[in-house]
C-alpha cells in the first residue's frame, strides 16, 4: 500500500514536534514551576547551554517509542497484537542496564520493575499489573511517555490507536496510567483527520472509564480553562488538586497528564506557546512537552511547527 504525502508529513511533524519537545525541557527535568521561573523564566528558548549540558544525548522517551512499536511489525502488523507479544519485544530489544529504559531498580523504575518480571517468566499484562507491582509504581508516567508511535500507526482510528495503547501501556503499567495513555493516543490518531481540539479531547475521553481520575481530572481542567484565563492560577489549581503530594512516586501519570491537557488548551492552537506553557509549569517536562509537540506536529503539520 502506498502512503500518502500528507501522511507521511503528518507522521514526520509529528516525530519532529517528539524530539523538539523532549530537548527543549530535557535539561531541567523534575524541576518545579517555582525553580524554573526564578531560575530560566518561562522556557521559551533552549536552555542547555545556560544550565551546561548537552542539548541531544540518547534519551528514554525517544528510544522508547520507536522501538517498543515494532512488535507490530514483529508480529506480522497483525491488529490483535497481545500484550504478551510487546512484553517479548521488550525482551527481545532491550539490553538490561543499558539501553532505553531509566534502570532505576525494582520497585523504584516501573519500567525496570516490569522488565525484571517479563525477564523472570511473568508474561504481560501481568508483568505491569497492580496486583504484582503495587498502584504506585503500576500509575507512573511510562505508559503515556511511549505511546505516541501507537497513535500514528492508527492515523483517524482512535478507537484502535485507544486500545493499542491499552495493550502496550500493560506491559509496564496499570490503572490510571493506561487510561492517560489512551487519551493520548486517541488524541494522536484523531488529530490526522481533525483540527478542532476540544473535539479532540472529546473524542478520547469518550473512550475511557468516566469514573477514573483522568476523566474526572480532564473535566475539571476544561471548566477551568471556561473560567480562568490565565493558565498560571489553572496551573496552580492543577497542583491543589493533583499534584504531587496526592500521587505520589517519582513520576506519576496523574499530575504529567493534567499538565498536557491544560498546555493544550491554553497554548491556543499554538505549537511555542503550548511548549512553553507545558515546560514552564515543571514536573516531568521532557516526557510532557514531548507528547504536546508529537500531537500539535499531527495536527498542525510541518507549517505549525515554523
């Protein structure tokens, strides 16, 4: 089959919008919006020069998307693609301590936690699950980190890019961590055919679980941004009722993915202002701004990005 030119575009500002997101809030990483505006400023530029790093290095939420996708072509593209069949990918790809993943230890890493029990014989889902791993670890941000390659294998089908992601995110993760997952992906996929945004994240919230946190959370940031418009105070009510100090662990889905959502809809439709917006209000900047820049290049193309 032959892919058209404007898939092949969309595909590519969408990879493009990955990396510029992932590098430009790579190097200041777990920081919170309080350091980073008394210590960059709103993140509007690159800032690894003025913090002394190195702009491109081999980075997890690259690496990962593009490899844990090739289960699909590992399996034949075949559209019932298991959970275990992406749990052996990870096998069959991943150098342990070396390559891809944050190797931060069992019960610490939630991707080393699932790694380590795909390694010792637990197929997936169960290698990510709850039961095995704890809420903790299973709701981490990894799901949602690696998911786009997923959306784009699924260009106007969110109901299928939706449960890929279900399938993939299993492998490593649970509960409300596959749902922000799945948002992410539906959003992905439906941005090929669809510009309106608010349609968007119609589209996928739809497909998730309207007793979930995610769902609930989406809710509430939507009536704010209806209220609110300064995304600064949104921000700030995105921390009082979902921050950190209520999900916990290094990185958890809940507060990342509020942050997404709510770059989105104050970013205006705009790809700079989005990333600044997602990297100035700190957390998990790398992993946050690079799905915002992966959707924006979807469905704004190549002219979104200049």
């Amino acid at each position: 089959m032959e892919l058209s030119h404007e898939y092949i575009e969309k595909v590519y500002a969408g990879v493009l919008g990955k990396i510029i997101g992932v590098y430009l809030g790579r190097p200041f990483e777990g920081w919170t919006c309080h350091r980073i505006m008394e210590e960059l400023g709103e993140v509007n530029y690159y800032v690894h020069e003025k913090l002394g790093k190195p702009l491109v290095v081999t980075d997890d939420d690259i690496s990962g998307t593009f490899t844990f996708v090739r289960a699909l072509e590992d399996y034949g593209f075949d559209r019932d693609l298991t959970p275990q069949q992406i749990g052996e990918t990870w096998l069959n790809y991943l150098i342990e301590n070396r390559t891809i993943l944050w190797w931060g230890g069992l019960g610490n890493s939630t991707e080393h936690t699932a790694y380590l029990r795909l390694k010792s014989g637990v197929p997936a889902p169960q290698s990510g699950s709850m039961e095995l791993n704890g809420k903790v670890v299973a709701e981490q941000i990894g799901a949602q980190i690696f998911i786009d390659g997923w959306a784009m294998v699924c260009p106007g089908d969110p109901e299928l890019a939706a449960d890929f992601a279900r399938r993939a995110a299993s492998v490593s993760h649970d509960g409300e961590a596959i749902y922000g997952a799945q948002v992410i992906a539906a959003m992905e996929a439906q941005a090929f055919i669809e510009s309106n945004l608010d349609k968007l994240v119609d589209t996928a919230v739809a497909l998730i679980p309207r007793d979930s946190v995610i769902y609930k959370m989406i809710e509430d940031i939507r009536e704010w941004h209806s209220k609110e418009p300064d995304w600064r105070k949104a921000r700030e009510l995105l921390e009082e009722h979902y921050g950190y100090d209520k999900y916990g662990g290094n990185c958890h889905m809940v507060p990342n993915h509020g942050l997404i959502i709510l770059s989105l809809l104050y970013g205006d439709d705009d790809f700079q202002k989005s990333l600044m917006i997602v990297n100035t209000s700190g957390w998990d900047t790398d992993c946050n701004s690079g799905n915002v820049g992966c959707l924006l290049g979807i469905k704004n193309g190549l002219e979104g990005i200049d």
